[in-house]
C-alpha cells in the first residue's frame, strides 16, 4: 500500500507559491500531530469533563500534556498573520489557513496550539487596536496561553447580527465607565480560566452615525456586578468545560482605560476582529468535512454490514455521496485558500467578498458532507459512537455565528450588484449595436439569437 500523500504534498497547485519551505515542514508536523496525539486524545478530553457542576470546575488535564507537547513541537499561537503583527510565529493566513484544516479534525488539536476560538480573534483584537498596557496585561499571558477570554457582543432582546443594535449601556462617570445590559451567547465564558470579556457596549446612543454609537472595553471577568446566569446548550451539547454564556451586568464600573480604540470604535473593531477568523473557522470546517468523508469511507468498508446482499461500497448511491463530497471538499478548500491569498496580499477588507463567499459555502458543505456520513452509518450516525453528531451541531452554528448566512448573502448581492450593473448595462448595449452593425453589412435580415433555431428547423 502506497503511502498517504502528506499535508504539504496536499497542497493544491494553486496555492503552493505562496507557502514557505517553512510553512510545509510545520504542515506536516500539525497533521501528525493531530492524527497521532489529538484525534486519540478527543475522547479522554470528553471523559475527563465530570459531570454536573464540576463540568465548569477545571478542565481535562489531558489538554495540558498536549499543550506542553505542541509547545515543544514548535506548534503554538500560528494563527497572528505575519504581515500584521510581530508578536507569533510569523505565518500567512495561507499558511495557517492549511494548518487550520487540520486542527479542525479535532476537538483539542486548536486548543492545545493555543490557536482555539474565540482567543484567537480576542488576541488579534488586542494586538491590532490595544494599547502597550492594554498588550502586556493580556495580550502576554492570552499568547502564553495561560488564561482564557470571551467576546461579548450578543444580546438576548435585540438582532445582533446588526452590531449597531448592541445597546449594553457604558455610561462614563467621572474616572469610570458605568456599564449596564445583558449578553448571551458568550464563548468561552464558562472556562474558570477565562479571565478578560471583551464587551461592546453602546456609549453615544445618540450619535447620528448608529455605526458610531458602539466601543469596546476588556473588562475583568471577575468584575463585581457581573453574573453568570448559566450555559446555553447547542443542539443539547454543553461545550463544556468552554460553554455559551448568558451574562448580565449591573453597575459594573471599569476604569477608563479599558476603553480599547476609543470611543465609537466598537463597529469598526468588530469588522477588523472578524475578517481573519472567518477564514480560520472556514478551513476547520474543511477539516470536519474531510473527517467526515474518511468515516463515510470507513463505514462503506465494514466488512460486516453488508445490506441486501452485497456491502456497502457496492451501492452506487454510497460511492457517489463519496465522490460528490471529494469535488465539495475540494471546490471549497480552493475557495477558503483564494480569500485566504487575497487577505495576504493586503487586508481582510481588500478580501471582503472572498472571506464572505467562504463564510457561507464551507459550513453549507460541511453540513452535507457530515450528514451523508450519518446517513451511511444509519442509527450510529447519531449517537456518541462516531464524532458526527457532535461535528454536525457544531458546524450548524456556523451558519449563524459570526454573522448569518442571509446577512453575508445579502451584503454580497448588493456588493456584486452595485459593482457591476453599469458596466454590465453598457457591455450589453455596446454587444447588441454591433450585432446590428453586423447584420447591417452582412445583409442578414435581423432575428432573435433564440428565434433563428426556430425557424430553421419550422423550415426543414
Ligand atoms: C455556538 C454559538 C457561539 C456563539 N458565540 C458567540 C460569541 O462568542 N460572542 C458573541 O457575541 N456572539 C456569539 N454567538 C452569537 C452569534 O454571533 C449571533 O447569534 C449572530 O450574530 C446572530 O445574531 P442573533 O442571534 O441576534 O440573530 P438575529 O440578528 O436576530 O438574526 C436572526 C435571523 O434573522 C435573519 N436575518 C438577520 N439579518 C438579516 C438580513 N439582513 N437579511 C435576511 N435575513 C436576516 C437570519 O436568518 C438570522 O439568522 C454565538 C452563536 C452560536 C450559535
């Protein structure tokens, strides 16, 4: 049996002059150690999670072994894009963006290099837009992955795929800002190592611009006035020991200097924070998805479920679920790499149409792709027994999170429309009066393109 080709063999022809010698070392080395330490580690990470309250109290020891062994492996903060920032291992989105795709096969594989969500896009936060006290607060011990943050921007009464609805009220009052509101939905706050909320708040309600109404401020987790009510489930999944936060804040008074930016700039750090961990989540949902097809696989060769007669891989429709997830995967990887290509060449901004195209379609594919494989393995499918059900759930809140398809979808219609009506307008136009032209000097009499098979044939 040939050898499976390697990560960085992998790689599509496309996007291989934009990784580094470098870059496909390290590659490979996430891949084994994903395969080899992180896939078999899921399970004890699940086990070691107690039951009932203790699920919040702690976490499974098993990721700090495998946080230690990543550190050693050199596989730790590769997320921090180099053409932005100093601080990390200096990758391109590229190049990350292919180790993301591994990580995203396991559940404590982006843990444990410390390029997990939400401290990714919280650490990306503070790097760009934080000040130098701001950064060596908690920017240092977010990096060395000794605490853990959660970015705090839904709230239960309003639509918060608008950022210029968030209404958490900051009120500055003397040296203090005075913050009152609630916010569900919170990632990661259920982690007793969860030390920093990264919050938007409203703190001008009526300043003409809505967008400019909003700021953003890292406040303490441990902040008197906060309260955490409880843990939101996802398709009855806790996430624990990570958790959704329902939180609510009463008088809770923080320093001046937790403002991040300042005043009015909570929309436009929002959009900043966005951009890049779209395109991390996006290549992690390439990484579920080619998970999922290798169980569809293994499940089409159990030797023991041989249905009506002949087994699995026998039944045309399993092999072309297989093929179609093979030419899903693939278009989408290419996809997810082009607006991972672009947002290299300058900014997230620059790749706004890209990052939105792979924001939409990886998780739609994902969901199919994982959902096949359910349906191969019948009632297995979706039980505990394989990882699918979980993979599902959480990839279905993809579709909501960080922005909802329809709202991504909508912005590119609009986007794709406005850009394009004239010059398409005027193209036509110019193709029609030449077309005339032609018929004029060719002495044709004029029909429609659609008419003139019609005819032929209505004359034969
Ligand atoms: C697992 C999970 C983790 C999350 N983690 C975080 C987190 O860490 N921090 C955080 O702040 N939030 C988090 N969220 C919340 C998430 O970002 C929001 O749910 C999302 O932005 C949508 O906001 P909303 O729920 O208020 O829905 P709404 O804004 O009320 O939208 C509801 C629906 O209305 C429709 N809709 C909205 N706008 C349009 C439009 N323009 N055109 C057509 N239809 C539209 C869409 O179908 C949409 O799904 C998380 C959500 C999930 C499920």
């Amino acid at each position: 049996m040939a050898p499976a080709p390697t990560a960085s063999e992998s790689i599509p022809p496309i996007a291989q002059p934009f990784v580094s010698e470098r870059a496909r070392k390290l590659l490979d080395v996430v891949e084994k150690f994903v395969d080899e330490e992180c896939i078999p580690a899921d399970a004890v990470y699940h086990a070691q999670i107690g039951l009932g309250e203790a699920r919040w109290q702690g976490h499974p020891s098993v990721m700090d072994d495998l946080k230690r062994k990543a550190q050693s492996l050199g596989l730790w903060n590769m997320f921090l894009p180099k053409n932005h920032f100093k601080e990390g291992p200096q990758f391109t989105n590229v190049e990350y963006g292919l180790m993301a795709e591994q990580l995203g096969k396991s559940i404590t594989a982006s843990e444990a290099c410390n390029c997990a969500a939400p401290d990714t896009g919280n650490m990306e936060v503070i790097a760009r837009y934080g000040s130098p006290a701001q950064k060596e607060r908690w920017l240092k011990p977010l990096m060395a992955g000794e605490i853990r943050s959660a970015f705090l921007m839904t709230e239960p009464d309003i639509a918060s795929s608008d950022g210029s609805n968030i209404r958490l009220r900051m009120e500055r009052k003397g040296d203090h800002y005075v913050l009152n509101g609630s916010k569900w939905w919170s990632s990661g706050a259920g982690d007793d190592r969860c030390k920093i909320f990264i919050t938007m708040g409203q703190t001008a309600p009526d300043h003409p611009d809505r967008y400019q109404r909003q700021s953003m401020m890292l406040v303490p987790a441990d902040t008197p006035g906060i309260t955490v009510h409880r843990m939101l489930s996802v398709y009855g999944f806790d996430d624990a020991p990570h958790g959704h936060g329902h939180i609510t804040f009463t008088n809770v008074r923080v320093p001046l200097d937790a403002m991040i930016l300042g005043e009015g700039r909570g929309n436009e750090i929002m959009q900043g924070r966005l951009g890049p961990g779209r395109i991390h989540h996006a290549m992690r949902g390439i990484g579920a998805s080619e998970k999922a097809l290798e169980w569809l696989i293994n499940r089409l060769n159990d030797e023991r479920k041989v249905p009506f007669g002949k087994p699995l891989a026998e039944h045309g429709v399993l092999l072309e679920w297989v093929a179609k997830a093979r030419i899903e995967i693939d278009a989408c990887r290419l996809i997810v790499l082009n607006a991972a290509i672009k947002t290299d060449q300058r900014d997230a901004k620059f790749a706004l149409r890209e990052i939105a195209e792979a924001k939409v379609k990886v998780p739609q594919v994902a969901l199919e792709v994982i959902d096949r494989a359910v349906q191969a393995y019948g009632a297995a499918g979706v039980c505990q027994d394989t990882p699918l059900a979980y993979m599902w759930a959480h990839l279905r809140t993809l579709r909501i999170a960080d922005g909802p398809d329809e709202v991504h979808l909508q912005q590119l219609g609009k986007r794709e429309n406005r850009t394009r009506r004239d010059a398409i307008k005027a193209k036509l136009a110019r193709q029609a009066q030449r077309s005339d032209e032609l018929f004029r000097t060719m002495g044709v009499e004029k029909v429609a393109l659609g008419a003139q098979k019609f005819q032929t044939k209505s004359k034969l």
